[in-house]
C-alpha cells in the first residue's frame, strides 16, 4: 500500500487496539508494509490515544534505517522478519495482551478450538524466549516463521505477534488470539476463572505542585507522605486491593517478575511486607521500584503521573496472574535474575526519561 494509506491504517489499528484493552499506552507496536521497500511503524514511547501521523515512521526493510528525529519501535526488526519471511503480510499487530502474555509462558503449542480454526489455524506456536529488542528475539521469531504458517505466534514470556492481509484482519486475529488463549490459560489455572473483574485502583495519595502530599489519610498516611517525598519526580500513589493480588500475596512471600514489561516498569521483584512493618523496612522493599505489596491490603501503585501509576497497577494484575498461574503450572517460571535487573535497568535510564521528556 502508498504510506499515506499505511499511515492511516497505523493510525486506525492503535486507537482501535487501546479502545478494546489489548494494548495499553505504548506496550506493543504496530505496522503496515509500503511496497517492497519500507514499512510504517508506530515510535517509541509514544501515547497512542494522542498519535497522529507525523508521529509515525518509514522504516526501510533492507537496513532498519529511517529518516528524522523521531525513533521508530525497538522492536522493528521483529516486524521486518515477518515482512521478510512472510510476501503476503501487509498488517502487523504486536501486543503484550493479558491472557497471551499468560498463555506465551507455558511454551508447548495451544489446540486451537474449531471456532477459531479458520481464521488462526490448528495450534498457536510460541518463540523462544529473548530479551526484548534484540537480535535474538528476532532469530526466535523468524525460527518460528520458517516451520509454522499460521496467522499469529506468542513470544515467551514477551506478548503476541499477529500479521494479515489488512489491519482488520490482523485485529480479528488478535481478538481470536485472546479468546484462545484465556481459555488455556483457565484451563491450566481454574482458580483464575473465578475472579471476574478486578476493581479499578483508587488513588490514595498525590502531590500537589507545591510540594504538599494529599491523601486519604488513616494508618498508611505517613507510608504516602515518605513514598511521594522520598521518590523524585513522583507525584501519584494508587491502591488496587484484587482478588488476584490478595491471593497471590497470601501464597508467594516475594512475588517475582514473570513477564518482561512488569520487571521494566513495575520492578524486578516485590516483597509482600505486614501491614504492621517499620516505616524504613516498607521504604526499604519500595526502593528501585514502583509498587509495593502490603498483605491484606493490596499493591501501593506509584508513579510519576497518574497513568504512570495505572500503568503499574494493570502490570502488577497481569504479573500476579501469571504468579498464580505457576502454581497450576509448574513448567511456569520467572524471568532470569540478571535479565529482570538489566531490563528495570534499561527502562529506568532510557525509556522512561524519553517518555517523560515527551509530556
């Protein structure tokens, strides 16, 4: 298709995907081919609720390379493998949605119910896990591409890759994806069936541009002052009390990251601490991170905006998911102790000041 078209299906495909919960603020990407040569992707660190299309960029297939100040995805070489290995792919849709990211840990190949034969194939087949963004992970996405035809694959631990003619194609194939993968995942996990609807976090502290720290006051009232004053820039601390989180807390004494956008933004590990713990041993478990467990009474969320601290929150419920998951599913692991640290590491230094530096 002619970039404009590409641009405006780009366009059409992200505002669609965030108004249906299958991508939340910029976790995933999104691409049309142009022509033979090039590619239109979604930038980094960009809001999609706010994209437009001179946010978007024209990546060339042969070299990654690209034109102007604005950076496309890191994960732009995993659209051209597709494009690459796949002439028929015009659309591609990559995702880190709740229930494939779930399912993308228990690696053997998904049955695909007869409903959704037609439009994802058989089975659903999962890429070896890798860092994200990097040679690697690309290598595990193009083995698959090479032995397997179907319309979608899951990258381990990482989310879901789908690809089509069009976008509204690809769309259908990652609302499919979805539906097939919550029912493996409860399949594996009955417990996680009955939990319905998580409450929405309510936020519970913020600091004001003068400096003073608003909140709702009782027990925890000194905990959101020394949070909000001791971590620089942040400004909003959220609850979110789930089912999901109070049970996981009540089984997992430290809860580990499991999934790679919760050690980047949420952090590499979370101890749940008493509610009756010290004011320094609750500040100590919240350093160099973004959340912290306190049983019985749920995930503090804090951030440096208030979407920043939901952002948290919507990571900490997928994470406790996936916490509960491996106890269904023993093949279920965290992520590697060095890699959780490198990846808190890198978005700490480099994502996040480019998000920040765009608000």
């Amino acid at each position: 298709m002619e970039e404009k078209q590409a641009k405006r299906a780009v366009l059409e495909g992200a505002r669609r995907l965030v108004a249906s919960a299958l991508v939340a603020r910029t976790w995933g990407n999104i691409s049309c081919r142009v022509g033979s040569t090039h590619f239109v992707i979604t930038p980094s660190g960009r809001d999609y609720a706010t994209l437009d299309e001179s946010q978007l960029v024209l990546v060339r297939l042969d070299d990654l390379s690209y034109e102007g100040s604005i950076k496309p995805s890191s994960e732009k070489g995993i659209h051209r493998a597709v494009y690459r290995q796949r002439a028929e792919v015009n659309c591609i849709i990559h995702t880190h949605q709740e229930m494939a990211s779930l399912a993308s840990q228990l690696g053997s190949p998904l049955a695909v119910p007869p409903a959704f034969q037609a439009i994802l194939g058989q089975s659903i087949f999962t890429a070896g896990y890798a860092l994200p963004g990097t040679k690697r992970l690309q290598a595990q996405v193009s083995s698959v591409l090479q032995t397997e035809h179907q319309a979608a694959l899951l990258m381990a631990r990482h989310g879901a890759l789908c690809f089509g003619t069009e976008m509204d194609a690809t769309y259908a194939i990652a609302d499919a994806l979805e539906a097939v993968c919550t029912e493996a995942v409860h399949t594996r996990a009955p417990l996680l069936r009955t939990f319905g609807e998580p409450p929405s976090p309510t936020v519970v502290a913020r600091k004001t541009k003068s400096g003073v720290v608003e909140g709702s006051g009782g027990e925890l009232q000194a905990l959101y002052n020394a949070l909000l004053q001791n971590k620089s820039g942040y400004t909003h601390i959220l609850l979110l009390s789930s089912r999901e989180i109070l049970t996981c807390m009540k089984h997992i004494p430290t809860l580990a990251a499991y999934l790679d956008d919760v050690a980047q933004i949420a952090g590499p590990t979370l101890k749940v601490m008493q509610r009756d713990s010290r004011l320094s041993a609750l500040l100590s478990a919240a350093k160099g991170r973004d959340a912290l467990l306190i049983d019985g009474i749920g995930a503090l969320c804090m951030g440096k905006t208030k979407s920043d601290a939901q952002a948290v929150a919507t990571l900490l419920q997928k994470n406790c998911k996936a916490a509960l998951l491996a106890l269904s599913s023993p093949s279920v692991r965290p992520l590697p102790w060095l890699d959780t640290r490198l990846m808190r590491f890198v978005y700490t230094h480099t994502y996040s000041k480019l998000t920040a530096a765009l608000d």
